[in-house]
C-alpha cells in the first residue's frame, strides 16, 4: 500500500479517532471553521492546548463509519500514526495504532512531527 490514507481504508481502521486527544493549530481551526462549524462544538482546551472533542467516545467529526472532514481534518490526522515522544524527544510512530508496522517513518514526516510540536508550543506560550 503506497500511502497512509490506503492503509487506514484497507483496514476500516478507526482507532485513532476514539477517544482522541488530537492537538489543533490554528491553522487547523480555521480551516475547520471555514466548513461552518463553531470552535465550541469541535474544540476542547486541555493544558493550555486546543484538542478534538469527543463525543459518545470518538472525534466529534466521526460518524461511525468515516471522518466527516477527512479533507480537511487537522494536521496531526493526516500524519497519525507519526507522533512525537516526548521522553525520546524524536517522531516515532505511534504503537497505539494496530497497522502501525505498516507505516514508514521517514526523515520528511520525522521533521514534520518535530515542526508540529513546535508550532503547538509556540500557540500555548501566545495563549491561542
């Protein structure tokens, strides 16, 4: 399988969408509100961070079946199962995921985790 989205269809893997914990950018919320969506029905604040609500126990934009703004969903979905360790302080990918053996971790999406993290950083000391 060639890519992240081929995986995730191939196994109608939801995993990562229940019970997510998903930072947002600002980037990410605006391009969320752009759809209509209000920042109170999709945003919950959890130390100093903005994250994906859940509701009935997934992402707020799952419907059971699928992601209702896969095109648009955050930054970190669409490079999940790449994540930051913080005690390694490097990109892993992320054992929580049942396919992630599947995945590769590349230099490229290593640097994008790394470039993530900072920005979220970043967000939380400006208070966003």
């Amino acid at each position: 399988m060639s890519n992240l989205k081929d995986i995730c269809l191939h196994y109608e893997c939801i995993k990562c969408c229940l019970n997510t914990e998903m930072p947002l950018t600002s980037s990410d919320i605006a391009r969320i509100k752009d759809l209509r969506f209000s920042e109170d029905f999709f945003i919950v604040r959890k130390n100093g961070y903005r994250h994906l609500k859940n509701l009935s126990g997934r992402c707020v934009f799952h419907n059971g079946k699928r992601c209702t703004i896969y095109n648009d969903r955050p930054e970190g979905c669409r490079m999940y199962p790449v994540v930051f360790h913080e005690r390694m302080g490097e990109a892993v990918l992320d054992s929580y995921c049942p396919h992630h053996e599947k995945f590769q971790l590349t230099q490229g999406r290593s640097q994008d985790a790394i470039k993530l993290v900072r920005e979220l950083d970043a967000e939380k000391k400006k208070g966003f």
